[in-house]
C-alpha cells in the first residue's frame, strides 16, 4: 500500500489518521519505511535527507550501529524487569557527572511524563501552588502546561477537556520580557513554586534567551525562594555535553530530560539538587512511579547514544549548524529577503517573518502559507523537515557535508521560489 492508501485506511482507526497531531499535514504525511543515518525512506520508495530526526531524539541519525547493537544484546536477555537493574545507576552516574546541576535523577517514559513530575515535586517541596511558565511553551501534554502552548500552532483555548480550576495555578509571561516576569513574580511569588522554562523555545521554532535573560531569572529565583525548572526535553545533550546549564552557564534547580536521553527508544527523565530530588517517593512524599521507569531497552539506548557524546562530537556538530545557518543568512542578504535565520548548535529554522523572533507573540505573525509552500518544496525535492514553522529542524552527526549542500541548495531554490 502507499502512504495515500494507508493514510485513509489510518482514519478508521486512529483519530486523524496520526498518533500525534504535528505529523498530519495536508495533502497527508508520508508513512516511513525505514531509516539510516540521515536519511529516511517511505512506503512509496522515496528517500529524504531527514532534518526532522524524529522531532530531535537522533542526535547520532537514525538507527546508529552502537545503538543498536547494545540494545539487541539486553532483547535477549530482557526487555522490562519491575525491579532495579544496574543499567539505572550506570546511566544515572553518567548524568550526574556530565550535568553540573544534577545530582540525583528518577528516570519516566516521556519528556511529558518529566515535567508533570517536576512540577509536582517544585510544589511538594515548597508548599506553593502557583507555577509560571512562558507564552508559546509546550512542557508536554498534560492540564498544568496547556496554557499558551506552542507546539503544531495551537493558540488559546488550548485543549477542550481541561477543567478551569486545573489551570487558575499557571500563569503565562511573554519570553525574553524581564518586566513582565519581574512583575508576575512580585504579585504572586508567596505561592509560586517555580518557573519553568525550555533555554530555548524549540516549540515556537527556535527562539534563543536574549543575552543574560536566563541569569535574570536565576537571579529573581533566588531573590524571591521560587525554584527555576529548565525543560531540556529538547535541549538536553543537544547543546552541550552539559545541556543547556553548561552551555548558557545558568544552573537550575531541577532539570527535566527526554529525547535524546533514550538514544530513540521512549524515556524522560528529571534530576536536581539532591535537596530536593529525596523528596521523590519512596525516600519521601511525593508521589511518582510508573511501571516501566528505568525500562532497559530505553536505558541501554541511552547510555549507548551518551557514550558517544563528547565535546569534539558537539565541535563537529556545531560547525555543520554554522555551516546551513551562515550559508542561509548569506543567501538572504544577498537577496534583500525579508526572513529570520535562527539557530544554535545542531538546531535551525526559517521563519516567514519581517520582525526578529524573540516571543511567541512576534513568531505567531510568520506566514505560515508560505512555510507550507517552502515545506512541500523540500519535501517533493528530498529534504523532510518538521511540516510546521513552530517546531525546529535538527542536525545529526551522521549528516555529511553532501548533504548539508544539498539541504541548502534545496532550501535555496524553495525561498527564491517563494520570492
């Protein structure tokens, strides 16, 4: 069957055919096949150089050999135990000493599954109820964080099925606004628990803090006892070896993790000061659990990916991003074209917009027409990227300087097109 055929066939038995909603796109999504390195094929024997990378966990590309090797070897010997395995400590060690700001960490199962536990645990531990987060933020897909989320586009009302009195304790700020965080914190910081935040908005797009934005926040953290949560599902071991922390030099107070932690298989995490962390169940009262926390597969892929993590490998990473982000930003000036070229690290994205991105308030202006004429362009040329403006574009090691040419080629021909 082809992707058209399965794609109808999909509608009969899950809601939209799609079992997450950014993957629908119009006229429908293409249904993969398999994937290798920086490519990924469909049902309809078409290859695409990928930049999507399963919305970021592929740090290494698709189906790394290491990777993949280790998780074959613990298949044989079990895929879920419901008692502790040494593989927890072993990859819990390697956190903790790669991330500065984590000294004890609870692995869950998604990056939604973390922030839900974080924010519990920021309550439990300072008996307050209020959390404040950023317009535009997706933390997952749980009640407390559905307010402004920006992951696919979504705009208030968010969700239906979100009871009022579930929400009336989370308070949504324009990002890279010192005054208006500064003045939320002071009307309510004697029940705000903490603030939570992604360093970088990867659900707008990609919207980096402004310089020493994330120090202000620390700073108005610590001046008015409110916890600073960072949600590095998506900049965890992304920027740095030592995630977001090393690479702004900002420390948090309890840090949550997903994607590339579980080297591709399902896993989040949170960790923290060890102050507050044995304050989680069953070394204290606040509840957390789930059956397949610390799964082995997810565990294995993870310690298998982290191990190939060094600085040299972020280097190499790093100057491919330079590479599509400076070739881009050439190709714009030389052309008088009025778009936004974003980016750090191994992230990148184009927005359709006049104005400098900082907030969500600024990249919600983006021609959204246009991404999605410039999306199909790439797609029908080889080139997948996430089909939204408000989601982020990744790079893996396994993408080679060819491809990084063809990409850019290809995104050329897609703006000037447009123009």
């Amino acid at each position: 069957m082809n992707s058209k055929e399965l794609f109808d066939l999909a509608k009969n038995y899950i809601p939209g055919g799609v079992s997450s909603p950014v993957r629908a796109f119009k006229p429908y999504p293409f249904f993969a096949k398999r994937a290798k390195g920086s490519k990924i094929w469909d049902v309809d024997g078409k290859e695409y150089i990928d930049h999507c990378l399963a919305y970021g966990p592929l740090i290494l590309g698709h189906s790394n050999d290491k990777v993949i090797g280790d998780v074959k070897k613990q298949l044989e010997i079990g895929t879920t135990y419901g008692v502790p395995s040494e593989l927890e400590i072993k990859l819990a060690k390697m956190v903790v000493d790669r991330v500065p700001y984590v000294e004890m960490i609870r692995f869950v199962n998604s990056g939604t599954e973390a922030t839900m536990a974080a924010i519990r645990l920021a309550r439990g531990f300072t008996s307050k109820n209020k959390i404040i987060k950023f317009d535009g933020a997706y933390h997952g897909a749980h009640d407390y964080v559905l307010v402004k989320p920006g992951s696919g586009g979504m705009t208030s009302p968010d969700s239906l099925g979100i009871p009022k009195d579930t929400t009336k304790n989370t308070l949504s700020v324009p990002f890279n606004n010192e005054e208006a965080i500064e003045t939320i914190v002071k009307e309510n910081y004697e029940d705000v628990a903490a603030i939570i935040l992604e360093p970088v908005m990867g659900n707008i797009g990609c919207v980096e803090p402004k310089t020493g934005f994330l120090k202000f926040l620390r700073a108005l953290c610590d001046e008015y006892n409110i916890l600073l949560i960072f949600d590095e599902v998506i900049t965890g071991f992304r920027l740095s070896r030592g995630c977001a922390g090393e690479y702004f030099g900002v420390y948090p107070d309890l840090v949550t993790f997903g994607k590339i932690i579980g080297g591709g298989f399902p896993m989040g995490a949170f960790g923290g000061k060890k102050e507050i962390m044995e304050n989680i169940a069953p070394s204290g009262s606040v509840y957390q659990a789930g059956t397949f926390n610390g799964n082995p597969i997810s565990v294995t892929g993870g310690i298998a990916t982290l191990n190939q993590l060094d600085y040299g490998f972020y280097k190499d990473l790093k100057d491919k991003g330079d590479f599509i982000r400076n070739r881009l930003v050439e190709f714009k000036d030389e052309n008088l074209l009025k778009l936004q070229v974003v980016g750090l690290a191994s992230m990148f994205q184009i927005y359709f917009n006049n104005e400098k991105v900082l907030n969500y308030e600024i990249a919600k202006k983006s021609d959204t027409d246009k991404f999605n004429s410039y999306f199909n362009h790439l797609l029908s040329n080889g080139v997948f990227i996430p089909p939204s403006q408000f989601e982020c574009c990744f790079i893996s090691n396994a993408h080679s300087d060819e491809d990084l040419e063809n990409v850019v080629n290809t995104i050329e021909e897609a703006i000037l097109k447009l123009k």
